[in-house]
C-alpha cells in the first residue's frame, strides 16, 4: 500500500481522514448485537490517539453518547490536545452507561462540538413522517438547548441513508452527514466518509488508514457503494 506524505500542521490539506469511535474500556451496559465489534480497549485507543494527534488531516468521532466518552476519551483527548465531535443520541440521554445531560454540556466545555445521533438509533431509511420529526428535529433541538446553540451535524445511525434520508437531512437544515463509507472525505463536503475503529484492530491500523492508499479496486467499491445510497429510494 502507497504511503501518503504527511501534512505539517497548519497548513491546508486536499483531504481528510474521520474516524469514528463507540464505546471505551469496559462496557458498563448490555450492548447490542454487533456492538461490541466496536467497543475498543483503552491500549488500542490511546495507541489511535497517539498517531494521529497533530494531525491536520485526521479528525475524531465519536458515536452512541457513550458514559466513556466522558469518563476515558474525554481526558485522553485533552492530554494530547485534540478535539473531536460526538455525535450523542438524544432520546437515551441518562440511561444507564450512557451521558447524561451533564455530561453533554461538559464535552462542550472542554471544546469538543456536540452532534446528533439521533434520537433512539432506528434505521433512519426505515422512518414514519413522526419518526423522522423526533429523531432529526428533536435530536437536534434537545441537544442544542442542552449546549446553548445549534446544534446542525449528525452522524447518520448505522451508515444506512439513500436520496430520501439526504433529502430529509437537507430540509432540515443539517449542515454536515458523516457515514460510515470508510476512505476519505474532502475537507469541506457535506457528506463525509469515516472509517471505525474494531476491537480487534492491530498496532499498525491508524497508519494504514490515515497514511495508507487504498488498492483500486476498494477505492473503486467504495465509490460505487456511495453513488448507489446517494441515489436509492
């Protein structure tokens, strides 16, 4: 795999790469079916944050509104001087190993941005017209009241959208989408691509992912992949 040049920071960049992160450590909540492929150690965490901090073209995420993301990512973050964006489902704020209001508004103080999840993770390709309401308006106006302002990016439950969903995100005055797509984004997109952390990933994943070129055959599936949901339904 070609290795990319690194950017020195400060400067301006073509490209970034987003990665996403769900829970920290040990759960401290029953997890979903599938869930715990997402749920990252705290070694391989800190191993995440060390490569990439200083890192113009590398940007941080976080999804669900986990209880980790205060109690282990948030002080990780800050030690290494990064900020990120956590995209917090707002219907389950307070539940057990969860964030609570509290500790939205303490993320927003330490300089981290607030984003919607949603409201209870649905599906959003699979909304009624009420649904819809609560999990993007809702979401979005609860979590703004919370952190004192709007709040206009989300991060798009289990990567499923098609044209009807980009459509609903749009009238709704969303102002960036993140997927879940993998590759890189442009800076600047309405629609950005990110890539998530496993549980299983090894010591050399964030290099690959963040420096590494793709092959062009994924680069080419990924490309399909995204012009397919953009344009379904």
């Amino acid at each position: 795999m070609a290795e990319r040049p690194r950017p020195e920071k400060g400067t301006l960049v073509e490209s970034v790469v987003n990665l996403t992160v769900h829970g920290v450590g040990p759960a401290v909540r029953p997890l979903d079916e599938g869930e715990d492929e997402t749920w990252v150690d705290v070694e391989r965490f800190e191993r995440v944050l060390d490569a990439v901090a200083g890192r113009p073209d590398v940007r941080v995420t976080f999804d669900d509104g986990n209880a980790s993301d205060v109690e282990i990512a948030l002080p990780r973050l800050l030690e290494r001087g990064l900020t990120a964006e956590f995209f917090v489902l707002a219907g389950l704020l307070g539940e057990p190993g969860r964030l609570d209001a509290d500790g939205v508004r303490e993320l927003a103080a330490a300089g981290m941005r607030i984003g919607s999840h949603g409201w209870a993770h649905r599906d959003w390709r699979r909304l009624d017209a009420r649904q819809a309401k609560e999990e993007i308006d809702g979401a979005n106006r609860l979590l703004g009241e919370l952190v004192g302002g709007p709040v206009t990016r989300v991060a798009i439950p289990f990567g499923s959208y098609d044209r009807r969903v980009l459509g609903m995100l749009r009238r709704a005055g969303v102002t960036r989408a993140y997927t879940s797509d993998g590759g890189r984004a442009r800076p600047d997109s309405w629609l950005q691509a990110r890539n998530s952390l496993r549980h299983d990933i090894d010591p050399g994943w964030a290099s690959r992912v963040v420096d590494g070129t793709p092959p062009l055959p994924l680069r080419a599936r990924r490309t399909v992949a995204r012009v397919v949901k953009r344009f379904r339904g």
